[in-house]
C-alpha cells in the first residue's frame, strides 16, 4: 500500500548539518528534502521539532532481559520479542542487532544455558510473519569461556541474518572483570554465592579457558568469517589484545576499557563502540574508562544502548551538544553504525534511502521522542 507522507517545519539532522525543512516519504524511501519552514497543505508540522534518521543499535542486551525477567525464570519467547520490539521501536530503534550469547556452562553455581537457537528461530518466524514493526538482525556474542561454542555456533548458517560476531571472554582477572573485587560484588549478588562458591566460580572459569580459549576464539573468528559478518572485538584492554583482534579482522570493538585499548583501535582502523549509559550516567559501572572521557579524546565512534534501550538517543543528543554539533552526535547512532555492518540503504536522511525517521525535542535534560516511522509507517 502506497505510503504518502511529509514531515514539515523541522530541524533536519542531515548527514553534515542542521537545516530548517521538511521531509517527504513515499513507498518506504525518502523522496525529496526542502528547505524553509512553510507547512504545506496535509504536511504533519513538526512545529521546529528535531527529525532524525531511525537508531540504528548493535548491541543491546535487551531481548535477554525480556526472556528472562527474574533470575530462573523464563518467559514465552514469542511475547518476550514482541515485547522487546516494542520497547525499541518506542525509544526510536529502527534497526537492532539483537545480541545472544552462543556457548554455555553447565558445570558451575552461576550455570548458563543454551538459548540463542531457540530464540533466534521465534525472532525469524515473527519476522516472516510481518508482525515485527523494527528490522532485526542478529549479533552473536561467541563466549571463548564455555563448554560448548564451536557446537551452538554449528547450528547457525547465511540464512539467520548473523550481521555481528562478537568475540567474548569473560575469564576472572582480565578485560571487563580485571577487578576482582568488583567482580565479586556483581556475581555473588546476582547468583547468590558464598564466598566459598565464588572462589570456585573464578577457579572452574579460568580452567575453561586455559582448556577451551584458543580453539574457541580460533573457532569464532572461523565461523563470523565464512558467515561474512562482521567481527567485534569485546572489552579489550590492553595495546596487545587490540593488535591480536586486528589479526583477526576485527571491525569493531565493543566498550574498550581503557584509553589505551581505544587509541590502540584508532591507530589500528578499529571502530570505537561505547555504551550510552556509561555516558549518561558519567561512567562504567565496571569501574572501566569513562565514554565522555574517550569522546573528549576524539576515540568513541559509535554509541549502544548495551543495557538501557532508551540511552540511545539520549546519549547522542547529549553528544550532540557536548561537541558543538548535533549532526555529528547523531550520526553515532544512525550513520556510523550503518557504515561499519554494511547497511548502505539507512543511517541517513537522504532522497533514495529508507524513510526510517524519529522525531524528538530535546527538554531540560530530557529527550522525548514525539513520533517514530519505519518505512514510513508510523511505529510509535
């Protein structure tokens, strides 16, 4: 059905610059941009509000949250996707990479089970169905500390829209959980382990990798490759580890922990992902390197929402006006994204390109999404 619809008096965010103008969408693209601020007969007015290409987000935890609401407790997979889909498009997601974690443990207190296949079989079957209103694709999260990677990753092939491989490794002592202490405060709080039990916890995991790491990662990078996606490297913190995810062909690291391992990245052509609520809330709750202190840097290129779908926006905005410059601050979450998985059709407002647009006011701190299309269709 033929979609017909011009969004006018607006501040455009283009690919470069802010101008005053509308835009308008026809069969799901972008059909012509101009300028000024006159209201044309059966326009939507914008009334001076931002308009901003759809998010663009490639790793959010999100989906997990809704599986599993409560510690050992499921939810019915169907429900919790479409959940989770409503959830972003409401916060301006157009495009996820939804990102499950492939490898699991069975042997230890803090246990985790296999689901991503499962899941990703409920995601493909909405989608064939027409009842996701945002573009999904998949971002698998290949745990190097498992038993099980190489089998889990098995199950997958070119058919499940795997656009992300990312590489994990979670070991006790390094990367993410260097601090110990602080590693200890998380788990033994979220699983409910004596201090006995997370001795054995840091024991059974570093076991694991002394037995499994190599063959895992070997394995990862091997099956991202032949899939043709693209990989990411995970929470690396040394110049070292950095040059070892460059020998692997990664594109892109996710939440470098360091300044260090950011400038490593920039000097290696690796693309800087860090997380909106690292710099919303001015810091890593990890206790790593601050987003805002990597943006000040000149070392952050892209923004993910990691654990709180709304930060997205919110954070690129707040970009936006820390830089001076809000076309750049957006372009973390909509253009630069798009560029570095290959998604050359969106990520920009642009006459041809998919008309995946939000529209939003900045208010006291406050960034409230008035209105979200996809294709043209209004989602929220």
């Amino acid at each position: 059905m033929t979609q017909d619809l011009t969004l006018a008096n607006a501040k455009l965010i283009l690919k470069d610059e802010v101008i005053i103008g509308s835009l308008s969408l026809r069969d799901a693209e972008i059909v012509a941009i101009d300028t000024g601020a006159a209201v044309p007969t059966g326009a939507l007015d914008c009334e001076g509000d931002y308009l901003c290409p759809g998010l663009i987000e490639l790793h959010t935890d999100n989906l997990e949250r809704h599986i599993s609401p409560r510690p050992k407790v499921s939810w019915p997979h169907g429900p919790a996707i479409l959940a989770h889909d409503r959830e972003l498009a409401g916060c301006g997601i157009t495009t996820v990479f939804d990102a499950m974690r492939v490898g699991s443990i069975s042997s230890s207190k803090a246990r985790h089970a296999k689901y991503a296949r499962e899941v990703s079989h409920a995601l493909l079957a909405l989608r064939a169905q027409g009842v996701l209103k945002i573009s999904h694709y998949l971002h698998l999260r290949a745990e190097i500390c498992s038993e099980t990677l190489p089998a889990e990753l098995a199950e997958f092939t070119r058919d499940d829209r795997i656009g992300i491989v990312s590489l994990m490794d979670h070991t006790p002592g390094q990367r993410q959980f260097r601090d110990l202490e602080k590693m200890k405060a998380y788990v033994m709080g979220k699983h409910n382990m004596s201090a006995a039990d997370f001795a054995k916890h840091i024991a059974d995991l570093q076991n694991l990798q002394a037995q499994f790491g190599a063959a895992h990662e070997a394995a990862a990078v091997a099956f991202g490759k032949a899939l043709g996606a693209v990989l990411a490297s995970h929470d690396d913190t040394t110049a070292g580890q950095v040059a070892t995810s460059a020998r692997h062909g990664v594109a892109m690291a996710e939440f470098p922990t360091t300044v260090e391992a950011a400038q490593a990245c920039r000097n290696n052509n690796i693309a800087i992902i860090m997380g909106a609520p690292n710099l919303v809330r001015g810091g890593s709750h990890s206790g790593n390197v601050a987003a805002g202190d990597l943006a000040d840097r000149d070392l952050l290129d892209i923004l993910s929402s990691d654990y709180v779908p709304a930060a997205l926006l919110m954070s690129a905005v707040q970009l936006g006006e820390t830089w001076g410059d809000m076309a750049r601050g957006i372009a973390t979450v909509t253009a630069a994204p798009a560029n570095h998985v290959g998604l050359t059709d969106r990520g920009v407002l642009e006459v041809g390109k998919r008309a995946d647009v939000v529209r939003f006011k900045p208010l006291d701190g406050i960034t409230s999404i008035r209105q979200v299309w996809s294709k043209a269709h209004q989602i929220a």
